[in-house]
C-alpha cells in the first residue's frame, strides 16, 4: 500500500471530462494502482520511469518512486491521442 499519492493537475482536469461509467472504472484502476503500484506496463524512451495501464478506450500513465513510496498520477487519455 502506497503512503503518499499525488494527481497531476492534467490528470485531474481529464478526469472530470469522463463519463461516469468511465470514471468509475478509472477510481477501481487506482485503487488496483495504490494496492500494487508495479501493476502496469513500464514505459520506454522518454518516457522511461513511468508506467501505464490501459483501459479501453483509455490509457492512465503513473509514475512511481520506491524510495519515497510515493505515486504520481500523470495523466488519463484516450488512445488515439497518444
């Protein structure tokens, strides 16, 4: 279990344009996150440091620092925006 947790300003402005069936199905990825943080698939290139889990039609990028035991919620999105 995650002790710190913090949501990017552009994650949380995404956020609020979901849908609700949408968001909800986001709350239940980020508490699967928050119990098991390595759950998502790790990112390459510029990216590199990140991880991001994919729930269709979106995807929610995180990054996470074991040394702090912090996790960031960089931002939701929809594929095609990639």
């Amino acid at each position: 279990m995650v002790k710190n947790i913090t949501y990017a300003p552009k994650f949380q402005k995404n956020f609020k344009k979901l849908a609700s069936n949408y968001a909800e199905r986001v709350k239940k990825l980020i508490e699967k996150i928050i119990t098991d943080p390595e759950v998502g698939k790790p990112m390459q290139y510029d990216r590199k440091g990140t991880r991001e889990v994919y729930l269709k039609p979106f995807r929610l990028s995180y990054a996470y620092d074991k040394t702090t035991d912090h996790l960031f919620f960089l931002e939701v999105y929809h594929k095609d925006e990639q």
